[in-house]
C-alpha cells in the first residue's frame, strides 16, 4: 500500500511543476488518497495512546522492541506518549508530522521493559482509636501509579545511556514527563528486586511540558 501512495505522490508532485496545480492541492489530494484507503492495510489495527482509540498501521522495525505507528492524516501526538499495542506498552520517542509526514504522521515507538511507581497523594486512613482518649488514630497511606518506563543499566547497548557514562548500580529511566510533589531527589523505590533511590532528573527531551524525562537512580546498599 505504501509503495502505491508513494507513487501516486510522486506523479501529483510531476503534475504540480507541469501545470502548476497548488501544493495544497496535491497536499489534499493524497490526504484523501491515504485516508480511503487506510483500513485496508495488512497492518491496520486500533491502539491505545494515553488511554483513547485511536486507528492506526502498525510496522515492526528490525529489532524486536522497536515499531512504527504511522496515523491517518492530521492526526498529532506527543512525545513521550505511552501507546498500547496487543497489550504492550510502547513509548513514543519520535513523532513526525511535517513535510510528507503532514500525510502520513508517524510515530517511532520503543517497548517498554518496566513500570516506575508515581507516588500519588497521601490519604489518612483510620486504622483504630486511642484506648486513652479515645481519639481516631490513622495511618498515612501514599497511592501510586504504575507508569510503563524503558529502563536502561551500563549493560544496556542503548547509545543514550551511553552518555551519561553510567556507573556500576545506576539505572536511567525513561518515561512521559510528569510532576509529583513526592517524585524528588532522593525518592526511593523497588524495581528488579532491589530498591533505589532518585540521584537526578534529566529534562533535556522535555518541551513545553510534554516529552520525555529521566530519572537517574542510584542502588541503595
């Protein structure tokens, strides 16, 4: 299907110099090519992104973790938005919408390998009262949740963690950005068995705020 629209776009292109017909135009024209025959693709299916519907082609890259979600015409979507795929989480860290991808917008997807626990608000919750007094006692409980994340270690062959030259016992974890009043320096938390604690944040992919953030994280011994 692609190498037809393909085709088809170049051959609007050809037509736009010989007679020249407007870029809008040819620009509408394949947006409604694309759109006719978007369901009809092999690798059509509906996912989830940041939880809403929404119809879209599926294509696996050459590594197993790593897809393209392409979206019917002037559909957008953030970086860092988290994509289910068959039930799987993805992580969308590239999106594309100018250009020829004004058509087709298309997003670069890499799986997630874990969840990272967002601590929420704190609830009291009455657990008894005092024998003396007779006054409620509670107990302070934090809700979480579970954010789907790509961990990475300085055994990972990722080139982004690369770069940070990260020593033994350090995670890099990448997630959509996201505020918590208890997500902080020295936050700790379980993951792989083992528990640590948050040594920095790295905001650098963030804009606007939307992207992806990372959160460097030490082990606790």
């Amino acid at each position: 299907m692609f190498n037809d629209y393909y085709g088809k776009y170049k051959n609007l292109l050809r037509l736009d110099e010989r007679e020249n017909v407007s870029t809008n135009l040819v620009i509408s024209e394949n947006k409604q090519f694309f759109n006719d025959s978007f369901n009809d693709s092999l690798f059509y299916q509906i996912v989830l992104i940041n939880d809403v519907e929404f119809e879209a082609i599926v294509k696996q890259e050459k590594k197993s973790e790593d897809k393209k979600l392409v979206l019917r015409p002037d559909t957008e979507i953030s970086v860092g938005s988290v994509v289910s795929v068959n039930n799987s989480s993805y992580l969308a860290i590239d999106f594309l919408n100018e250009g020829i991808n004004e058509i087709y917008p298309t997003a670069t997807l890499k799986l997630c390998n874990s969840i990272f626990p967002i601590p929420g608000e704190i609830t009291k919750v009455l657990i008894g009262t005092d024998p003396k007094t007779g006054r409620p006692i509670y107990d302070e409980q934090v809700t979480y949740t579970s954010e789907p994340c790509i961990v990475e270690s300085q055994y990972s062959k990722s080139s982004e963690v690369n770069q940070f030259k990260v020593p033994e016992g350090t995670l890099v974890i990448s997630m959509k950005y996201q505020t918590s009043e208890k997500l902080k320096i020295d936050y700790e938390f379980e993951m792989y068995g083992s528990k640590y604690k948050v040594a920095n944040f790295d905001y650098t992919g963030v804009i606007g705020e939307k992207g992806i953030m990372k959160i460097i994280a030490e082990k606790v011994v």
